[in-house]
C-alpha cells in the first residue's frame, strides 16, 4: 500500500462538532416555530448546499426559511470555534503528525464551507497541517456522491490509489468509496450500516487506534 495524501472530513472527524451544531441549529429553528429531530439531523450530516436545503425544505416545508437559519446557526457555531469551545477529536493531533512525520500530505474536505473550515482550523491550531481544504460550495454534488474527494485529489495532483480518507458518516464512506479511495471509518454520531461498513478498509473507535492501523501497513 503506498499512501501519498490522507483526507479527512471536519465535523465529527477532526472536531467534536456534530453536537454543537445539532444544538445551536435547534434552538434557532425552534425560535422560528420549527422543531429539529435527531433523526432529522443525523439524516443531513454529510449533506451541503442544493442537496441540504432539499433535504430541510422536505422535512419542514417549502416556506421553510433554510438560508435564514442556517446563517444564524452558523454564526452561533462561529463563536464557539472562536472561544475554544469545540474540542478536537481524540488522536487527531497526533495522527496529524504521523503523516507530517512521513511526508504525507494531508487535505480536508468538507461539506462545510471551505472559509469556516479555514477559520476553525486556524482556531485550533491545526491548519498548518493541511496542504489545502476543499469546502462543500467547491462541487454541485455532495456527499455520498464522490465530487468533494476527487477534487480535493486533484488539487494535490494525487490519484485515488495513493489516497486515503477518514471519515465518520455514513454519506462521508459511501463517497470516499464511489470516488475508489480507500476508507478508515471513524464513526461519531452516526455509524455506517455494516454493509457499508464491510467495505471500508479499517473502522476504528479513536485516530490513535487508526494510526496504529495506518503504521502497521506502512511501516
């Protein structure tokens, strides 16, 4: 196996975000007489833009005011990154420099959008780990279909079989899989069904427990 560039997804899989968004984005919807179930949530993680707002608009109504909320769950998130509130996901630190270490490259794609992954990370103290970031509004499709994989690929001028991704969804696998890359799974509010699972190439419970993995292949 030759690994030349690893992907990661950002909320759920680098930071301890699903949560956080979940609440803000519930409490300013019910502000507006809507009520957000977990169900409903789970089913949009992994989804951005046209396939997002479909998604809200069918579950809620065409009057639905998806742009409106969105904008202010968001802007609440914004200063939970900004305050140090969002805590990054066990291991992700040093899985981060394990590639550095090796001379692997490391990207981000993600179905937020690339400005607020920038500020987060930046937030963090992370963004100097990551060559570049791909944000949901840089393809139509989002996940499970395999655009935001692929162009974050070719934005390192790598290929899928020198590419690894993590990823904590559902939708987050299947695309990693349609876009022919290998997978690690590291499931956080929502875990794979098993024969989505079955598929990926490891599924761990922690980033320390998929670098041990990614170590005893490369090593």
């Amino acid at each position: 196996m030759k690994i030349k560039l690893a992907i990661f997804d950002m909320d759920g899989l680098i930071f301890d975000s699903e949560r956080a968004f979940e609440k803000e984005l519930k409490e300013v919807m019910h502000s507006y007489g809507y009520e957000l179930t977990e169900d409903i949530y789970k089913s949009t993680i992994g989804l951005t833009g046209k396939g997002l707002k479909e998604k809200m608009l069918l579950n809620f109504g065409m009057d639905y005011p998806f742009e409106e909320i969105s904008k202010k769950a968001r802007q609440r998130v914004n200063t939970l990154f900004k305050n140090g509130d969002i805590d990054i996901k066990f291991g992700i630190p040093e899985l981060l420099k394990y590639f550095n270490d090796k001379g692997i490259k490391c990207a981000v794609a993600s179905s937020t959008k690339s400005e607020y992954v920038d500020l987060y990370l930046k937030s963090a103290g992370l963004r100097n780990y990551f060559n570049s970031v791909t944000g949901g509004e840089e393809t139509e499709r989002s996940k499970p279909e395999p655009d935001i994989f692929l162009a974050a690929c070719k934005k390192e001028n790598s290929v899928p079989e020198n590419t690894i991704v993590f990823e904590d969804s559902p939708n987050g696998v299947t695309a990693a899989l349609r876009a022919n890359m290998d997978v690690i799974c590291i499931p956080d509010l929502v875990c794979p069904p098993d024969e989505v699972l079955k598929k990926a190439l490891f599924v761990a419970k922690n980033a320390i427990e998929a670098m041990e993995f990614i170590k005893s292949v490369l090593d």
